[in-house]
C-alpha cells in the first residue's frame, strides 16, 4: 500500500516548479532583480577592471612597439657604424701595407746601392789587381825575352851587350 499511496501523490504533483505557472511571476520578479545585480555588479566593478588592465595591455604594447623600433633604428645605425668603421680600417691597413711597401723598398734600394757600390769597389780593386798582373806579367815576359835573346845570340857564337838586346826586345814587344 506504501507505493499505492506514493504513486498518488506523484500524480497529484505539477511537475517541475519552474513550469508551475502559479509561480511564473514570482520566477519573473528574481530573475529581473537578479539580472540587473549581475548587470550593476558587472558595469560597476568587474568591466572597469577588466577596461583598465586592457588599456593597461594595449599602453604595455604600445610602449614595447616603441622601443622596438627605437631599438631597430639604433641597430641600423649601429651597422653602419660598424660598415663605416671596417671601411676605414680596411683603407687604414691598405695605407699601412702601401707606407710599409714603401719602407722595404726604400730599405731595399739602399741595400742595392750599398751592394752595386761594393760591387763596384771590389771591381775597380780586381781591374787594379789584373792590370798589376799584367804588368808584372809584362815585365816578367820582357826579362824572359832579354834573357832568352842573350842566351841565342850567345849559343850562335855572337857578343850582345845588355842594351843593344834591351832595345831589341823593347821595339819588337811594341809592335
């Protein structure tokens, strides 16, 4: 009998309240009041909070822009310094591999000219040196040839005297 009497009582129910139409004003009233605490609550403190840490993104934004190109133009700028000063130092090293270029060949024509001066030196001292050479050489070939004549006209059974034999050696050594 216990789910008899139950069963009845469910069959009397109206159903769900929120469909119970005796309670649809009252439902209409708190859902109004309510909406508009959401509305007022949310106009009042959580939109202007929410507006504010989105100007607050939007200036952070803004800013970080800002500095970014500041920083790429001071990058720019930064690469042609460096451009201009490797331009400069590549012309600073081409100036100091001329001047150096410059030294060494000075330094070098220098050498040369001690060396062709020594050279020269050492030339004149060998001419000097043959021509003594060749006098003596001479003068050797004249005694030779006085002594050799002197020893012919002897073993042809003839008498020479030292200058008759000088002269003849002399003009015949001329020509």
């Amino acid at each position: 009998m216990a789910t008899e009497t139950h069963s009845a009582e469910v069959a009397s129910a109206p159903g769900m309240p929120q469909l119970d139409f005796s309670t649809w004003g009252n439902q209409i009233f708190w859902l109004v009041l309510a909406l508009i605490a959401i509305y007022l609550i949310l106009s009042r403190v959580a939109l202007p909070r929410i507006g504010a840490v989105l100007a607050e993104r939007s200036g952070t934004i803004t800013n970080d822009l800002a500095a970014a190109e500041d920083l790429k133009a001071k990058a720019v700028e930064a690469e042609a310094a460096y451009e201009k000063a490797l331009v400069d130092a590549r012309a600073e090293a081409s100036n100091i591999v001329e001047s150096a270029k410059a030294e060494i060949k000075a330094d070098l024509d220098v050498a040369i000219a001690k060396a062709d001066a020594e050279i020269a030196a050492k030339a004149a001292e060998s001419e000097k040196a043959i021509s003594e050479i060749r006098a003596s050489a001479l003068e050797n070939v004249k005694v030779v040839a006085k002594d050799t004549a002197k020893e012919i006209v002897a073993a042809l059974g003839g008498k020479a005297d030292a200058k008759t034999i000088t002269a003849a050696v002399t003009a015949r050594m001329k020509g």
